[in-house]
C-alpha cells in the first residue's frame, strides 16, 4: 500500500535528511555554544540513528520518554492503540495506523532536539521551507503583483467579479498545496511559474468542487451578520514556503472585498511533517516580503504587518495540530480549541494531512459523504483545501473514483488532483 511505501522509503529517507541537517551545522552550533553545542548535537544524532534503525527493522512503538508537555498524551494514545491490536498489545512500525507511526516520526524528532540544549530550539526544517520560498519567488511576485493590482479596483468590483476572483484565489491557494516537503520526501518542490495561468487547465482536476456552497456560505454570512458582529474566517494552515503566501492573498482578499472582517491563521507549535507552518515561519515570511525589493511584495508584506498589528490577522497555535488524534476527538481532547472554532464562520482546512485527520484517514468508500466521515467533528462550517497525496477521498460521485483509478492507478497519491470540498450541515 500507499502506506507502506511511505513508512518503509520516505520516512526513512526524511530521518537520514535531518540528521544530515544536524552533522552540517555542527560549527554553527559550536561557534554559538561551544562544546556544550557540540555534545548536545551528537547526542540528538545518536538518538535520530537508533529511531531510523527501530523503524527500518519494524521495532515496537515504544511510549515517550521525554518530560515534554503532551508526552502523557501521547503515551494515552499509544496505549488506546494498543489495546484495539486485537490484544495483541504490541504495535511495531509497519503494523500500526499509518496516520499514528507518521506523526509518532516527527514528535520524536521534536524530542531528539528539545531534549538537547543548548540546540533545543534548532528547527531541522528550517532551510528547506526558506528555500522552497526563495525558489518559488517568481511565483510569489506574480501573485503579489496580481493581488495589488486587483485591490486597486475592489470596491468598484459588482457581486459576479467578486464571485470570480474569489474563485481563483481559491484555486491559486488548493494548488499551492502541492508544495510539500514531506511529500517529496524533502526534495525541491517549489512553485516555479505563476500559477494564476495554469488555472483553467487545472480546473477538470478538481474532483470535488464546491466553490459555488462557498459563495453562498460567505454572501448569508454577510446578510445574517449585522453591523456589530464580524464574519470570521479560520485558515487551519499547512505548508510554509508559496503555499504560506498563497494563504495569505486568499485572506487579504476576503478582509479588502468585506467578505470576512478577521482571519484567524492556525499553525503548528513544533517543527512538523517537514515544511508544516510553525509561528517562526509565519512571521518570517511576513518580514521577508516586507523587505523584498519588488514593490508589490513589501507593499504584500507591510499590509500585511499592518493586519497582525490592528488584530484582523491572528495567528495562533495549539498543541492538538501535533498530536496523533484525528479531528473527531477534538471535543474531548482540546475542549479549548474546539470551542475557539466554534466562533468561526468557516474553517478553512488546509492540505492532506488535515483531511486525513478530519476522515479518520479511513479507507472510505468513495461515495461516502464527507459529512459522515467527519464523524460529528463540526464546530464551523469547513471547508478542505487539499491535492490529493494520500488514499483516503470522500464525497465523489458513483462511479467517479473507479473511473479516474482506471486510467492513472496513482491519482490519489500523485498530488495532481484536487478537491474543494464543503461540509456546511449545522
């Protein structure tokens, strides 16, 4: 399986990269830190060595032995896991849920550094995201250039023009989606050219389109919300890098045409599934466009400052977006977080990773209704933004998915289709 494929090469493969990250930054770590950065470097290393060996030769899933935060939760989770192996109780690598061993990867390569100071703060992501940015800068101008011009003329726009950029933005933010690093097992995987040409040969790729659900939801959000009370809008973020950016136009756009008065933004808390967003990323690429020499890109970034600072942007982060669970126990696990959402409008969810935890990365049958699959996780209207890079699709027509399995086997894993897809049932 798809599954299979990913715990045996890709994970692999991604843990050899960061202790590769880790062994080129030793005189950084030394110049910063002396010996003591040193030490605290070959520690993690040997760390990182014995998880790819355990999970190379299919080891337990051992519970977490750091004094992190979530560590009991964790190890909660481990347990109720073990106690579904048909009593078994042992959970090794390759007979455990994929969703689980991924995330269990990246939470211990969370704690091979933060159990390590002085280097307990050293993102071994970090150089990959900033280089999908700057590789993607084409990309990124030609967005910025097309948002300024568009903003130029927003309030003269009538309701079907707004409907229409509304629906590209969209689009631009889904495929910036396949901008994945974990994906592609850390290789580039930046945005080349602008994507704003390539949208109307992109379109028949979009299995589930419910864009016309979210024109309505926003225009009723509009007329049902008097002049005291906001529309806001969640944006559960996935990618840094072009991705980041082309969040952030789709939400600029939404404040400048009225149709949202706030866009809360949600990120990770640690280093996560390679090029996840973390607060670091968030800001930085904030500054970097601030300080970009293209006009249209610092004018992107000052805006942009400008709404973090006045409280229209808010960003936010919580321990739940990297734990193991799925989206349906969010009630219960992160009561806090839930109800903070229930405030929203409409919860955007950002890339597959999310929409596997939204599906209890089932393997669905392609007609089940994304409403079921939910399985009564519905704070907000939702919305997922996502290219398919995983076997795990619901809400397709009869007939849809075998038709397309039929002529590419790989459409679910290859990223090169697409859903926008609304769960709006209250």
């Amino acid at each position: 399986s798809f599954a299979y494929f990913t715990v045996k090469d890709r994970l692999p493969q991604i843990l050899t990269r960061v202790i590769d990250t880790l062994h080129r930054h030793k005189n950084e770590f030394f110049e910063e830190h002396g010996e003591k950065g040193v030490e605290a470097e070959k520690r993690a290393i040997s760390f990182l060595s014995k998880l790819r060996n355990e999970l190379q030769t299919d080891k337990p899933v051992t519970p977490l032995e750091d004094e992190l935060p979530d560590a009991a939760l964790w190890n909660q989770y481990l347990d109720y896991q073990r106690n579904l192996t048909n009593g078994s109780g042992e959970l090794s690598w390759f007979q455990s849920p994929w969703l689980f061993v991924e995330c269990y990867m990246y939470r211990r390569i969370h704690a091979a550094l933060a159990q390590n100071p002085p280097i307990e703060n050293f993102d071994v992501f970090k150089e990959g995201k900033a280089q999908n940015f700057f590789e993607s800068q084409e990309a990124v101008i030609a967005l910025c250039t097309y948002l300024q011009e568009l903003l130029k003329n927003i309030k003269d726009l009538d309701e079907n023009q707004l409907q229409e950029e509304l629906f590209k933005l969209l689009q631009v933010s889904l495929w910036g989606n396949k901008c994945d690093l974990s994906f592609s097992a850390g290789e580039d995987s930046s945005q080349k050219s602008s994507l704003l040409q390539s949208l109307e040969n992109l379109l028949p790729y979009i299995v589930v389109n419910d864009m016309e659900k979210l024109w309505s939801l926003f225009v009723n959000a509009k007329k049902r919300n008097t002049e005291k009370s906001n529309v806001r809008v969640d944006i559960v973020l996935d990618n840094a890098g072009f991705e980041l950016v082309s969040d952030f136009v789709l939400a600029d756009f939404l404040l400048s045409s009225k149709l949202a008065d706030e866009v809360h933004f949600h990120g990770k808390s640690i280093p996560w599934y390679v090029s996840d967003t973390t607060k670091h990323d968030f800001n930085w690429t904030v500054k970097q466009l601030q300080s970009a020499n293209h006009m249209w890109m610092s004018r992107c970034g000052m805006n942009w400052e400008g709404n973090l600072k006045k409280g229209v942007w808010v960003y936010h982060d919580h321990v739940f977006w990297t734990l193991p669970h799925d989206f349906s126990s969010m009630a219960g696990v992160a009561p806090d977080l839930y109800a903070d959402l229930q405030k929203s409008n409409l919860l955007f969810f950002k890339g597959d990773l999310n929409y596997r935890k939204l599906t209890g990365d089932r393997k669905w049958e392609y007609t089940v209704p994304f409403h079921q699959a939910l399985n009564k996780f519905h704070p907000a209207p939702l919305c997922s933004l996502r290219t398919l890079k995983s076997d795990t699709q619901v809400g397709l027509k009869p007939g849809q998915g075998e038709e397309i399995q039929a002529s590419e086997p790989e459409w679910m894993v290859s990223g090169k289709y697409g859903i926008v897809q609304i769960d709006a049932a209250l």
